[in-house]
C-alpha cells in the first residue's frame, strides 16, 4: 500500500450567519471525519478557498490540525494568482501541521504546458514538503495534460495527483501511468465514478458527499481492497443517491451550500457559504432537510 491512500473528504468550510469561521463546528467536523477514518482536504474546491481570508485559512488548518491530532492525514489546499503568496500560505499551512500541501492551477492567465510545469515544480522546490497536484477545469478553465503531470511525478517532494476532470478516459491513460508508481498516488475527484477507479487501481477518493456519509467511502475502498466489486457498485449506488440531494440542478456554488444544509440535519454546521455565494431560498432549504431525513433514515447514518 502507498503512503497516500485512501478516502480524503473535500472538508465543507463551517461559518456563521455573519459570514465568519465557524470554530466550534470545524472541531466537530474533523472529528467526525476522523472518527470515521477518512483524511480530510482543507479549503479545497469544496471547502471556498478562494472565498476565506489569509488569517482564517491558517487558523482553520490549524483547527483541524489540533482536532484529529494524528489520527488521520490533513491535506491543506493553497489557490490563487500569485506564486510567493501561495508559497507563503502553504508554509503556514504547514506550521499549523498540515500533512500535504496540495496545489491547484493559477487560473487568472491561460498557462502552457511549460508554464504549467514550471509552477508546480517551482512549489515543490520552494515548499521542500510533499506536494499533490490538483487538476479542476471546471473552476482554473485549464486542463493539465496527463503528458506534464508525468513528468511532474518525477519531481521530488511531489507525491500525488488529485483529478476532478470528468474524462474517464484520461482517467484510465493516468491509472495505466501511476497504478504501480511506490512514490507517486492517484485519486479520483470525481465520485460518481469511484467504482471503476478502484476496480482500474486508483489509491484513493476525494468525495465531496464523504462530508456526510465518510463511513460509506471507507467501505468502498476497504471493499475494493477485498475485491468484493458487487458490494463497491453497490456503495456507488448510494452515496450517487445522496449525492443527487445537494447537486442536482444546481451550479457548483449553489451545490455547496445544500450540502451544508445536509450536514446541518447531522448537527455538524450551519447552512451558510461564503461571499460571493449566496444563501439558496429558504423553501429549496426545507426540501433538502426533507429529503434528507428519509435519507439519514433509509441508510441509518448518524
């Protein structure tokens, strides 16, 4: 087994009606991600942190650093458009006892493969801490292409790739590239496709929905290890069921607050997101609380 592995939730950012860092609840949420075993990615896509300031993504980091005290891995997640204050932030990050630094594209210019390369080996570098590469079209407008993340996994201190781009085909080219790589791990951030990543080999999950069900995730790893593939589609089967509560018909944004809207029903946060997101309409809230009730029910999640 590598050293990174397994399920690493895209932890949700708890903040109050006033639009602040949560505190109380960021120490119940990585308890509850690590009571259940899985490792958590901090102010990842999932987690707004374009949206958090400089002081509460460090104390955030540091929150939940202190809360799982060892127990799982911390991930912490640095963005942004300029180089040596996302060298600065992941220096901090690791003060406040990060794990792994993991690294998304600046988005502001269109970047070359050259250019690509050159900035995440330049973090490695100047980091000297280990390193995921995180791939999200969806949100930089860029694709890296699996050509430079090659060459990126032969960097030191570069550990792994964290892919959200939905092209299960690429998907494939990366497991025949790194399934076997001792030094170098693959995870999927496209959940609705988990099984098939395991089954082709991947290292692990990155599940926006594992801030609710973690224990569901777990399982389906810890199946996949077993190669018991039925009981894996199975667990796809469900968490997609969840999973549909907070995202379907809605944008990116819109998805992240309905999830904090399920996680309330759990006791873990309130329903708020961030600036420049806004809060759903109060009707759509009470309808994901219904349907998340007769979930919480039907699979007997607490």
């Amino acid at each position: 087994m590598k050293k990174y592995n397994g399920v690493i939730v895209p932890m949700v950012t708890p903040v109050s009606s006033e639009r602040k860092l949560d505190e109380t609840a960021v120490v119940k949420i990585a308890d509850f991600l690590a009571r259940n075993g899985v490792s958590m990615l901090v102010l990842g896509t999932t987690g707004e942190s374009p949206s958090v300031s400089m002081d509460e993504s460090r104390r955030l980091v540091k929150l939940a650093s202190e809360t799982v005290a060892g127990r799982v891995k911390i991930y912490a997640g640095i963005c942004g458009n300029c180089v040596e204050e996302n060298i600065a932030n992941a220096k901090a990050y690791i003060q406040a006892g990060a794990d792994v630094i993991v690294s998304i594209l600046p988005y502001y210019y269109p970047l070359t493969s050259e250019q690509m390369f050159g900035y995440f080996k330049t973090l490695a570098e100047r980091i000297n801490f280990p390193m995921m590469v995180y791939n999200i079209p969806s949100t930089t407008k860029m694709s890296i292409p699996v050509e430079v993340v090659n060459e990126l996994s032969k960097v030191k201190h570069i550990c792994g790739f964290k892919d959200s781009e939905r092209d299960e085909a690429r998907m494939e080219q990366c497991l025949k590239l790194f399934k076997d790589r001792e030094n170098f791990s693959y995870f999927l951030g496209y959940a609705a496709v988990s099984a098939k990543a395991l089954q082709l080999g991947a290292d692990g999950l990155v599940p926006s929905t594992g801030n609710f069900a973690p224990g569901m995730f777990r399982a389906m790893c810890e199946y996949a290890k077993a190669e018991q593939w039925q009981k894996v589609e199975q667990l796809q089967m469900e968490t997609d069921e969840i999973a549909k509560i907070y995202q379907s018909g809605r944008t990116l944004g819109n998805s992240l607050q309905a999830l904090k809207v399920m996680m309330s029903v759990l006791g873990l946060c309130q329903p708020y997101a961030l600036p420049p997101l806004t809060d759903i309409a109060v009707a759509e809230q009470k309808e994901i609380i219904k349907e998340t009730q007769k979930i919480i029910k039907k699979y007997k999640l607490k």
